[in-house]
C-alpha cells in the first residue's frame, strides 16, 4: 500500500513563504511583519500544523511580496526559529534561514519609560547581547530587553 502524501497548504507562483513559525508565533508575525495591512496580494496563513521538527508550526504565503532586510530583521526577533522560502513560478530559487541582527535599529520600544527615544523624536538603538533567547540593551540609556517583554514599534 504506497503513502498518501498531501500538500496542507497550495502552492504559489511568485512570492514569499515564511515557514517553521512556531505555531503560537503566528499572530505575532502578522502584525510586525503589518501582513493585515497588505490590499492587494493574496495570501495563506496555516497554524497547528504537523511538523517533523516543531510537533505543530504555522506557516505564511504571501503572492507576489518578497521582504525587506528590515522586515527580515523583524521577523527575526519574533520567530527566530522560522525560515524563508522565495518563490518563482512555482519553484523554491532561495532559501534563507532567519538570523537575528546584532544590531536592531527602530524596531523596538525601549522598556526604560526615562529612556530619551520614549520622550524625543530619536529612533531606539539595540545591541543584540544573546541571540537565544534574545536580549538587546539600548544604546541611549543600557537598559536590557528580553524576548519575552519586546514591544514592536
């Protein structure tokens, strides 16, 4: 009796595929990435589904998108874990895995309610002090952030 293999989520002609999302992760994605903001590509979101490495991941596809460095780098600090699939007519053409910057530049509210980029107009500066879980220290006023309490800005 030969295997039944199914496909959980159709295929895309060009775009882009975020895959092995935590499953609980995917809400976040949506809304750092600003996918609920997109008019005019389709796209699929899948969650809680089997995966050999994660028990259950959630998945991404966005036609016709293909991400920024910065959005790559938000992607980053909520789903490190996830990987990114380009498509072009209906074939993988690059791989790439999620790596967190050493540097996040704009992307993350500084948690120090004194801190200057929370009362002037100066964007916040990290360094990126662990990578797993990720801890940034702001540039401006040292105070640490872990995974756990990042507010996306």
């Amino acid at each position: 009796m030969a295997s039944k293999k199914e496909l959980q989520v159709s295929a895309i002609e060009n775009g882009t595929v975020i895959d092995h999302i935590p499953a609980d992760k995917l809400f976040d994605v949506i809304n750092v990435l600003c996918i609920d903001k997109i008019q005019n590509n389709a796209m699929t979101f899948g969650t809680n589904l089997k995966s050999n490495q994660q028990g259950k991941k959630a998945i991404v596809k966005i036609w016709d998108k293909f991400l920024e460095d910065g959005e790559v780098n938000k992607l980053a600090l909520v789903a490190p874990e996830a990987k990114i699939n380009i498509i072009k007519d209906y074939e993988v053409v690059e791989k790439k895995l999620v790596q967190v910057p050493d540097n996040v530049d704009g992307i993350v509210k500084c948690m120090n309610p004194k801190c200057v980029t929370n009362y002037e107009y100066v964007p916040t500066k990290f360094t990126v002090v662990n990578k797993s879980p990720i801890v940034l220290r702001c540039r401006y006023c040292e105070k640490m952030t872990d995974q756990q309490n990042f507010v996306i800005i």
